[in-house]
C-alpha cells in the first residue's frame, strides 16, 4: 500500500468493495449494502447488487467511490 489517495468513478456498475486505509477516510457516493462493523478506515460491502469486488488500499490517503 502506499501513500496516495485513491478516486474511483463507477457509475451505475454492480461490484462488491473492500477498501482500506490507514490513517485517511473513505467515502462512497453510492448505496452500499454493509457487511461487518462500520469503520471510516475501512469499508466492506455491496453496491446495486453486487458483482466483481473492487480492493482499493491506502496507507494514509484518502478513499473516494464516485
């Protein structure tokens, strides 16, 4: 993982997420369906159904799904 904030456009896409970050914060536009406990470092879940899963990891940015 490295240093860098991470902004991912996806639309309307079907996907599961499983982003983390150490000391940044993430934020997700769309409707997630949670999966474990709720974390701002970390975040799992599913979005319009779910599909694919997207890994998104950071050491210290920030997480942004658009």
């Amino acid at each position: 993982m490295g240093s860098v904030s991470v902004r991912l456009t996806v639309g309307n896409a079907h996907f599961n997420l499983d982003a983390d970050t150490g000391s940044g914060s993430i934020n997700v536009s769309q409707q997630i369906s949670m999966q474990g406990s709720l974390n701002r470092h970390h975040v799992s879940g599913i979005v319009n159904g779910g599909g694919p899963t997207i890994r998104i990891g950071t050491s210290s940015g920030d997480i942004q799904i658009k």
